[in-house]
C-alpha cells in the first residue's frame, strides 16, 4: 500500500513538473504572433532642445506560452531624434525582451529636436522595429518640431522689444524692472514654462491686431496638455508698475490670468485692455487688487473666477463679455464678476473707495449653484459707485448698492454656439435672435473683437453681430 501511494505521488509530481515546464517553455518572435496597441505614435508641436512629454505603446503576447522578442529596434539608432525605453531598460535596440503569456509589456518614446534654422515647423520621423521574423510588427513615430528663442529666469532692466517671428520660450519666469517697458510687437508668441510668470515691476505694452494678436500660452503643446488650466502662472502687475496696455492680447490656460496690484503711483491707468481674450484660467481671469483697469471689447471666458475686483479702486469694462460653463477643466461656481472695498486682516476690517463702472457688457454663465452673476459687496463709509449701465446678466435679483440702468436680466444672450462636451465656445451673438443686438447705447466703441465696425444701435458684448 505505501508503495502505491509512492508511485502515485511520484506521479503527481512529475506531472505538476511537466506542467510547470511547460508553461515556463518559450517560443520565438519567429513564430509568434505579436500585437501592438498603436501604429503610430504623434507628438505635436516640440519646442527645439525643450523635450517633450513621453508617450507610450504596449507589445502584446497573446500566445499560451512565454514569449521571447529577439529585438526591438529604434530604426534611427543612437542619431535618432527619438528615444526609446522598454520597461525600464534604455537604449537603440533590446534584445531578447520576454514577455509571460497571455501578458504585455511597455515602450517609452521620446523626442529631443536639436536647433535649426526653420522658422516654421517641421516633421521628423522614425519607425520601431517589433521581432525579427515573419511577424514583424512596425511602429512609425513622427514629431513636428520647432525653433524657438529661450529665455531662462529672463530679467528686462532696459527698455526691450520682442518681435514676431520665432516664438519665445520663457523658462523660470521673466521680470520687467521699475521704470522699464517691455514692448511685444504683433504676432509675437510667448510659450511659458510651469514654473514661468511674467512679472511686470515696470511696464507692458502688447500691440496686437485683430489679424495678428499676441498670444500668451503654455508651452505644453502635445495632446492632453495643451489646453490644462494652471498650465503657467500669469501675468503679475505688481505695486510699482504702471501704464500698462495690451491690445489683441491673448492669455490663455494660466493659473492666474492678469493680476494688477495697487493704482499706479502717477495716477494713470494701470492696466488698460482692448480687444483682449482671457480664456481657461484656472483662478481669477483678471483680478484687480485697490488697482485700475480699464477693458473694452474683450472676452473673458470661462475662469474659475472671470473677473475679481477687491479692495476697491477704480474699474471701467465697456464693451466686454463675462462668461462661464463648467467644462471638464473649469467648473463654475462663483459670481462672474465679483466687486467689493474691503479686506478684513488679523488687525480688523479696513475698506477703500470704489468706483466701478460697466457699460454694454454681458455678463453670464450657465444656470446652476450661483444665483447672482455679478456680486457687489460694501464695508465701511469711504466713497463707493458701482454702475451697470445697458447690460445683459444673469441673476435672482439685481445686485445690492449699485445704480441700474436699461440692463437685461435673465434673458438668454443666445450665443453662436456652446458645446461643453466638446469644449467648444463660440460667444458671438445669433443673428435676429439674441436680446443682446441692438439694445446698447453709444460709448466711443466703434469696433468689435473681430475688428467690425459698430453700427448706430450697438450690440451689447464685445461681439457686433453681421
């Protein structure tokens, strides 16, 4: 009997042998089948010398046994503008790369474009060999790239222009001195790092046109990136600076939008914007802090909080749209406009004098958690004007300490097209169907955003429909 159940164990172990043999043999590429999860990898626009995100594919085994891949290859080798990591092992070409059954593995790719002398952008390509035998699978990589001009934690302590052309890359940060002017000709593109403000201790002078704006963005222009909220800083107008201006300025996927901070010390402007678009700010799109920004025919979408004025100063928006929905990367949830004269400190509540005033705006979002689009609050005895002249909001009820004039409320603006899904805002105005057309009244403003002349009867936003 003992000799029996020693055979039989014998037995048991021999096949638990076979069967772990079995399941630990290894086939060849040659005879394999081999899948891949792509055919092509895209990277988008890459800033010369400046890298770019790694994008990735998987090598699939869908075999019952081990699988062993005799190679895969960077077609470009050690020269290629490409680089390639499989599963933690760098290098041109891996060899003898095992895959279990029935399980996968990664690729890493990157690119690295060295300067040249194009403006514009051009392709660079190369292809991954996967296997060397009749199974051989190909993956095609291809990259645009660009020239750039790079400037690392840039200081302007003498009056400067950057022109259009080759874009700017600004990397940790770029600062304009007390009693300097940075002067940005049309057409001028500024890429900004994460770790990139723009800070203006002296003064900004944007001279963009309808045809030809200056654009302030990202400089993470690969796919899943390049529309992030918070992607850079801002714009920081700080206590010294003064006599700003930007006309057809673009500022986009920050996570502060414009910041101006104390009126200037001469008593000008300290911010004026014309035809100007704030969009996808993570934080506040403008934000004036006991400061002085003038605005008219400008857009100012879709912010955590579009425009903050606080702390009082004075304020003038002509002309301009306000406007939010909650998408997948901003949600809405304060006032559109928000305005108040007081700060309250450890050491008590002091407050300020306002005068605000807004002119031929529209000012909305969608309907939701905020019950009032426009937000006025007021402490203290110090002088205080907030005016709302001729313009279309949302609200429950019309905002408190403020003086009212012919404005429309709770009506629709009818915008051209709105997609949240999609991400797609179009906040020109539907001929013949928007409240908005025709019902301002004349302020000096005779074109648009677009650069359209404004008609007798104007429209009401920063939008002339035609």
């Amino acid at each position: 009997m003992r000799n029996g159940l020693t055979i039989l164990a014998a037995c048991t172990l021999l096949l638990i042998w076979l069967n772990a043999c079995r399941k630990e043999s290894i086939i060849t590429d040659e005879d394999a089948v081999i899948d891949i999860s792509a055919d092509t990898i895209h990277f988008d626009t890459v800033f010369t010398t400046a890298g770019s995100v790694t994008a990735s594919f998987k090598i699939y085994n869908g075999n019952e046994k081990r699988m062993r891949l005799g190679s895969i290859r960077l077609m470009g080798g050690t020269s290629s503008f490409f680089s390639m990591n499989v599963d933690g092992s760098p290098g041109a070409e891996i060899r003898n790369a095992e895959i279990g059954a029935r399980d996968s593995l990664y690729v890493f790719v990157t690119v690295r474009i060295d300067p040249g002398n194009d403006s514009l952008p051009f392709l660079v390509r190369d292809s991954i060999s996967i296997g060397d035998g009749r199974n051989r699978k190909w993956l095609q990589l291809e990259a645009y790239g660009q020239n750039a001009k790079f400037i690392r934690n840039g200081v302007i302590d003498s009056d400067t222009r950057f022109e259009k052309g080759l874009p700017y890359v600004i990397l940790g940060g770029l600062v304009v001195r007390k009693d300097r002017k940075l002067t940005i000709d049309k057409g001028a593109r500024l890429f900004m790092h994460a770790d990139a403000p723009i800070v203006i201790d002296g003064t900004l002078d944007v001279a963009g046109t309808a045809t030809d704006p200056v654009v302030f963005t990202g400089d993470r222009l690969d796919e899943g990136y390049r529309d992030l909220p918070a992607s850079w800083p801002g714009i920081y107008f700080r206590t010294t600076s003064k006599n700003n201006q930007l006309k057809y300025a673009i500022v986009q996927h920050a996570y502060q939008g414009l910041v101006a901070d104390q009126a200037s010390a001469d008593g000008s402007v300290k911010l004026s914007l014309e035809a100007c678009t704030i969009r996808n700010i993570y934080e506040g799109g403008i934000i004036g802090i006991r400061s002085s920004i003038f605005a008219v025919n400008s857009l100012i979408e879709n912010c955590g909080r579009n425009v903050v004025l606080m702390q009082g100063g004075q304020y003038h928006f002509t002309h301009c749209t306000m406007a939010a929905y909650s998408n997948l990367y901003v949600q809405h949830k304060t006032a559109v406009l928000q305005i108040d004269n007081w700060d309250s400190t450890a050491s008590g509540l002091r407050s300020f004098p306002l005068e605000a005033k807004f002119e031929n705006n529209i000012i909305w979002a969608e309907e939701g958690i905020v019950d009032n689009e426009v937000s006025v609050s007021r402490r203290g005895s110090d002088p205080f004007q907030v005016i709302l002249n001729h313009n279309l909001f949302r609200g429950k009820t019309d905002p408190l300490f403020s003086i009212l004039n012919g404005n429309i409320r709770n009506q629709d603006p009818k915008f051209d097209s709105i997609n949240t899904t999609k991400r797609y805002f179009d906040f020109r105005l539907q001929k013949g169907v928007s409240p908005a057309i025709d019902k301002g009244i004349k302020s000096g403003v005779l074109q648009d955003l677009d650069g359209f002349n404004r008609d007798m009867t104007p429209d009401i936003g920063c939008y002339e429909k035609h």
